[in-house]
C-alpha cells in the first residue's frame, strides 16, 4: 500500500486532474463536446480515488492546515464561489434544461396544437408533412402517430429539409 501512496497518488491525482482541466475547458468554451462530454464526467469520478490517495498520503499536513486555520478560509471561498451557480437549482428558479421532454410531449400533441408553436396553421402543416411524404388522415393525429404509420422517426417530420 505504500508503494501505491507514495508513487502513484500524487501522479495520478495531476494526471487526471489535468485530463479534468482540459476537458472541462473544451467543454466550457464548446469546442469537441462529443469528444470530451463522457471523459469529463467518467474521468472526474475517476480522480476521486487517486485524490482520496493523496489525501490520505498528506493527512498530517492537511491536519497542521486545519489546525492553523489555513486551511478553513480557502474551504469557505470555495463554497462561496460555488453557491452562485447552484443557486437558481437549489431555489426552483432555474430556467432551460434539456429539450427531450417538451419535444416528446411536441410529438404526442395533435398537430392542431402544435402547428400553433410552429408558427403555422393545421391545415399547412398537414400539407408540410404531406409535401415530406408523411400522409395525415386528420389534424388530430399526432406527429408520433403519422411518423410510425409512415413506418419514420417523428422528430424528422417536423425538422427542416437539410437536417
């Protein structure tokens, strides 16, 4: 066990804090996110146990920190830093999120209801996804009915052409 304390708890905790870095980087400035999405995530979770390593390879410094006070304050800026982006989740006042359920809830309406949020009439819209090959015997089926009797996926029914 000490081998793996003293030669690889430190390295690994760089290793993979800088994999961590990087990634989180891309990630932030939305470049290669297919790429660096799962690694930034698995990766992260991987770098607990080295840290867990590293920490347990220090605990006598980390102690004389919290004994000094040294370490309380940057604990606290760190929290403080944290809170205002958890903040709009913890007070329910967070806007956005993922699209998936109001685009499931979009393909299960009639589509005389949702012709309106596509800025068009039923009618036209019938007539849009007739012209894309999607036959509707009424304005009250639904996208995800005419899309499976039309034996297609349902959200390439109401995509524009080209996507």
């Amino acid at each position: 066990m000490n081998l793996i304390l003293n030669r690889l708890a430190t390295p690994l905790t760089l290793g993979l804090f800088a994999v961590s870095t990087i990634s989180g980087v891309a990630l932030f400035l939305h470049v290669g996110q297919g790429y660096f999405h799962a690694m930034h995530e698995w990766l992260s979770i991987v770098l607990l146990a080295p840290f867990v390593l590293h920490v347990w390879k220090n605990w006598n410094p980390l102690v004389i920190y919290a004994r000094r006070g040294a370490l309380l304050w940057p604990v606290l800026a760190s929290v403080a830093i944290a809170v205002p982006f958890a903040w709009p989740a913890l007070s329910g006042k967070q806007q956005g999120g993922s699209p998936t359920i109001p685009m499931r809830i979009m393909m299960k309406a009639p589509i005389a209801d949702l012709a309106p949020l596509l800025k068009m009439t039923p009618e036209g819209l019938q007539a849009a996804l007739a012209a894309k090959g999607y036959k509707a015997a009424s304005t009250q089926e639904s996208i995800e009915k005419i899309a499976g009797e039309n034996a297609r996926t349902a959200l390439y029914a109401v995509l524009p052409k080209g996507r």
